[in-house]
C-alpha cells in the first residue's frame, strides 16, 4: 500500500501493455548490437595506450570473467561453459594472467589506483582456492589497490565452499553477490538450479563471521513455473537473511540469443500481469523495509554505499550493473570481457577457444569495438543520468556537452509527450523527472534518447521486453 514517503509505482494493465516492447537494459550506449567487428589487436593496443596517455590519473576498476560451471542453468544469459576438465581451466588463467600482463605494461598503472574489482561468470567459486589467490595475486601484483577498494565476486552458494570463503576474505574481498533467483523447489527444477534456503543462509552467515562488509542477492521475476505464492515464499526467507543489497531482475528470454533457453518451456513462463504482480509485490517488500528503490532493479539499506551514491548522484551504471566508482576505466580480462575505456569500448573474443588461440598466439584477444563519436557520449550520459538517478538537469548537461538542450534534443522531447500524459516522466523547464511509475519503465524512458533503434531492422529481435 502506498504512503506519502513511498508514492505509488503502479501502472494500470493496459498501460503496460503498450509499453511492453523489445528494450535495452542499457548497461552501455551506445548498446552492445551497434559494436562493430573487425576490432582486433592492433585498435585494443591503440585504444588503451590512447587511455594510458589521456587518463593518466584516472583510477580504474577490473573486471575478470570467469565462465566455468559445474551445471547448466536453463535461465542463464551469461557466457559460461560447463565443465569439469581441469586442464581446461589451468589453461585459461593462464591466457588471463598474459593478458593482464599485457594491458598493465601499457597503461601508467603505478599512478591509476585500483577502486573497483569485480569477478563473474560463469561461477568464479569452480576456482579452487589456490587458483583463487593465484588470479587475485596476478591482479594485484600488476595493479595498485586503493585504499578501501570495493573487491567483490559473484558465488553460487550450492557450489561455494566456508574454505573458499576464507580464502576470499584473507586476500581481501569484502562483498559477496549470491545469485537465488527463487527459493521455489519447482521454480528451480524448470531452471536446472537446486538450492536450498538452508544451505544460502549457512554461507551468508559465515561471510557475516568473515567480515564480509556487503552482502547482495540477486532475485528474478518472470522465471518458468513462478507463482505469487510461492514468489511470497521467497520473499519472506530473503527477509530473514536480511541482505545488504538486492537486485532484482527481469527475466530475459531470448532463445534466439541462448538456443539453451529452448529448454524452458515458453508455455511454463508467467504472463506479463502476473509478472508485474511479482515485481510489485517485491518492491513492496523490499520499499517497506525501508531499503532505497535505485534504478530500474536494484535495492539497497540506506547506510549502504550504494543508496548513499544514488542520493549524491554519484551513481554510475555499466556492465557490471549499478556501481558506486562513477570516475574510473573499466578494464576487463577473459573471454566475452568488455572494457569501457569511456572514448571506446572493446569485447574480447566471445568464444573460449577463439580467446585461448589469441591469447596463446600472442595476440590481444580484442574482436569487437566501438569508438564513441561526442554526440554517443553526450547521449549516454542523459541515459545515465535517467538510469541512475531518475532525473536530468538541463543546464547541467548544456554546460558540458555545449549544447542547447531543448533544440539538440527536440526529437526525444517529443517522443517522451505521451509518457509525459500517462505519469511516468514529468517535464519541467530545467528537468526531466522520473515518476515512481516511470521508475517501472525507465528502459522504455531512456529509449526516448537512443538514436541506433530508429536503424534497426523492427523484425529481428535483438532485446529482451522491457516488462
């Protein structure tokens, strides 16, 4: 129930209907499908050695991405393999360990501290524990961490040890992102993912023991077989391991794009009302506990980091989703990888085997890119400033982008009229301002400001739907 602290986000029925279109999740704009191929070592060279000289004190964050699995999740949009071949995996650090050798010897790395470390998957626990302080040593032998970095890691709890935990905490990691997704029995068996409450709550508990600073769990609506009941369920065991953070994300189907999601049953997936009724009925859950509601999916307690970087618009949005290091160059390692060297971004080879010949040929292992032109960087950061902190200032972006805001984005302010009428933005004469309403579908707000989607083809889908 709405009160005057929480105003009401819900959209009627056939309002969302009309809204329920394919939609970026806008991690990045431009998105990910406008990349070109044809990068390859010699514009990833160019590209960091560019940053290197631009950004010479700019700090950094490092992402690591780690693919292997023990089993197959059916709901999985990540690039992973599963597999139990040890010499697969000694491989593939070592093609890692190569390439963070070669990125640091080009960037002045001594005078760019390290903010930010994040490694996901894939399942970075199918790491032993020895192979765990073998990567994080060959990170931070190259790399300068700062002063009370945020170190982090994505763990499957039905897979993660207490001796991994330990180990993880006596290199330094301080926050963990346990997936769940729902604790349902026959939600998880659609999906191929047993995990148990009890054996979730154990690991939280004994990362707590650790003094692990930050715990997150990532839940998922529109998931095979989810019921409001058994969605309550699950509510109600999150509240009692009382997290840090949640994310909560909208399950994308897109078995055009993961042929392993074929495996899902189309019929078992919920119905967009039942879908919105679980996502409210969560914000609810999450709002009511006084937990901050930030960007389109995420939650945090107020003394978290994150809800203080939303409440001083310092909030920054990426391929490792929500973050509180808005001034660094994401500098990525290991197959599928994106750096956003904020001029440009580069993706490393998609396929773990092209990645391995690359990296063991000597070569970057950089396949796709894009150089972002003045008008890309001035429309992501309205994107940004939408998606973070659900308002843009005018005058704020007119001053440095150079531009006069109404004329240069006239088109946009057209498009966004009608969402204007049905609440879920409000224009101003200095300000766009999201709605608690709009908050439900700010994917649909910011695409008033994307250009690439008036050049798709309308009949190849490329995106998730946005409710």
């Amino acid at each position: 129930m709405s009160t005057p602290e929480q105003p009401t986000f819900r959209v009627p029925a056939e309002m969302l209907a009309r809204y329920d279109v394919s939609g970026p999740r806008y991690t990045s704009y431009p998105t990910a499908p406008e990349w070109k191929d044809g990068f390859g070592e010699a514009e990833g060279r160019a590209i960091a050695l560019t940053n290197g000289i631009r950004h010479g004190n700019r700090p950094l964050s490092l992402y690591v991405h780690l693919p292997f699995c023990q089993k197959l999740c059916y709901f999985c949009g990540c690039n992973m393999l599963v597999t139990r071949d040890d010499e697969l995996v000694e491989r593939y650090l070592k093609a890692v360990e190569w390439e963070i050798e070669q990125i640091a010897s080009v960037l002045d790395v001594g005078r760019r501290p390290v903010m930010q470390i994040h490694w996901g998957g894939g399942t970075p626990t199918h790491l032993s524990s020895p192979q765990l302080r073998r990567l994080f040593e060959a990170l931070t032998r190259r790399f300068k961490l700062a002063d009370g970095a945020e170190i982090s890691l994505e763990v499957h709890p039905a897979v993660t040890t207490f001796e991994q935990l330990a180990t993880l905490r006596e290199l330094g990691f301080n926050r963990l992102s346990l997936g769940i997704q729902d604790f349902d029995a026959e939600v998880q068996a659609a999906v191929n993912r047993p995990q148990t409450f009890e054996v979730t709550r154990d690991l939280i508990l004994e990362a707590r023991r650790l003094g692990f600073e930050s715990i997150n769990v990532d839940l998922m609506y529109g998931l095979p077989k989810q019921t409001l009941a058994g969605f309550e369920d699950t509510l109600a065991k999150v509240r009692a391991l009382a997290p840090d953070r949640i994310a909560l994300f909208n399950y994308a189907y897109v078995p055009w794009l993961k042929k392993h999601m074929s495996l899902i049953q189309e019929a078992d997936l919920p119905a967009p009302e039942l879908k919105v009724a679980l996502f409210e009925r969560a914000v609810d859950d999450f709002t009511s506990q006084g937990m901050t509601w930030i960007g389109m999916d995420h939650f945090a307690r107020p003394d978290n980091e994150l809800a203080r970087a939303h409440a001083d618009r310092t909030l920054r949005r990426n391929f490792m989703g929500y973050t509180t290091c808005r001034d660094t160059d994401l500098v990525a390692f290991g197959v599928s990888s994106i750096s956003d060297w904020d001029e440009a971004y580069t993706q490393n080879d998609r396929d773990l085997m092209g990645y391995l010949e690359a990296v063991e040929a000597g070569t970057w292992p950089v396949k796709r890119g894009l150089k972002l032109s003045s008008e890309d960087k001035l429309r992501r950061d309205v994107i940004n400033r939408l998606i973070c902190h659900g308002v843009v200032e005018k005058e704020a972006i007119e001053a440095e982008h150079w531009i006069p805001f109404d004329e240069h984005f006239a088109g946009a302010l057209e498009q966004l009229a009608p969402l204007a009428e049905d609440g879920l933005v409000i224009l101003e004469e200095g300000h766009i301002r999201v709605t608690p309403r709009g908050q439900v579908l700010l994917r649909n707000v910011c695409m008033a400001f994307d250009t690439y989607l008036d050049r798709q083809d309308s009949d190849a889908p490329r995106f998730s739907r946005t409710v």
